[in-house]
C-alpha cells in the first residue's frame, strides 16, 4: 500500500526522497542535492516536502514526491517542484495522488489562489489531464524543454448553490 504524506528535513524518510530526486530529476541534469541546495539557497528549508511511501516488509520506501513552494513568487501563488515517482512505479497513479495532496495542502489549508510548475515536455499530458493548464510557450530550463503550467481551482459549490434535490 502507498501512502503520501508531508515531512520535514529532519525526517527519516528524506534522504529516501533526495536519492529517488536525484536519480529521476536531478542526475540526468548532472546535478545532485547539494548543488541544489548550492544553486538555489534557502529553497530546500522553504519547500514543504510530499512523500509517497510504500508499505514494504524491510521498511518504508519512498516511491514519490514533491515540493511546494509556497507565497512565489508573491503571496497567494505557489510552485510545485522536484516531482518525481520511481520510474518502476510510474502509471501506478502515484503522481496523481502526489499532486492531489500538494493542491489540498496548497487550497485548503494555505488558502493560495493558484499553483504553477515548470513541467517537462514528457509531462505535459500528465497536468493537463489533472485540469492543469499551459501558460507559456516552450522555454528551456535545465536543458529541458519546459512549459509553464497552472492550475486555478474553482468556485467551490456552497449548499445554497447546489441543484435542489427532487421530492417523490
């Protein structure tokens, strides 16, 4: 069973989740943690960290993650960043759930208004499915294609806007 919860630095779990960033994300840019940590000071410590953990025999094993990056870049809007699932897992809907639980986590308990993310062309129709829309042409980051992507949830449905329930 796969579980995805929010941890800190200081967890067990997130030297798991730097090793599973660096070989889907970070390795095969030629980059690791540390020069992460390197080329963008402070952001590591300000990332709200999601993991999603695989119930295995010897122990927890981390399968997936993400980051937030909450209030940027200005307050109300977040980034979602570092997202990964181990590559034996992918289509297993992990991401999926991933995702689900930044945007809890992002609408409902930080009250933000919109997420972003720099989504690798290969991800494209992985966002797009989950109501995730482009908001910029092609760019390149990393040496990756890339495209801006959002997601702006809607108006939530109060009981008094609901359709009334038919009486037999």
């Amino acid at each position: 069973m796969v579980t995805v919860r929010r941890i800190t630095l200081d967890d067990p779990l997130y030297p798991q989740e730097c090793a599973l960033r660096e070989a889907v994300l970070l390795g095969p840019i030629g980059l690791n943690v540390p020069k992460f940590k390197a080329m963008f000071p402070g952001v590591e410590e300000r990332f709200e960290h999601f993991v999603a953990v695989f119930a295995h025999p010897s122990g927890p094993r981390v399968v997936g993650c993400a980051t937030l990056l909450p209030d940027y870049p200005e307050p109300g809007i977040g980034k979602l960043m570092q997202m990964a699932v181990d590559l034996q897992r992918q289509g297993e809907g992990i991401g999926t759930r991933l995702v689900v639980a930044v945007e809890q986590r992002a609408f409902g308990e930080l009250g933000l208004r919109e997420l972003f993310c720099h989504a690798r062309d290969t991800a494209y129709g992985f966002y797009g499915s989950l109501g995730w829309t482009f908001d910029s042409d092609v760019f390149e980051e990393a040496g990756v294609p890339h495209r801006r992507m959002v997601f702006r949830p809607g108006p939530v449905e109060s009981e008094d806007d609901a359709p009334p329930v038919p009486q037999d």
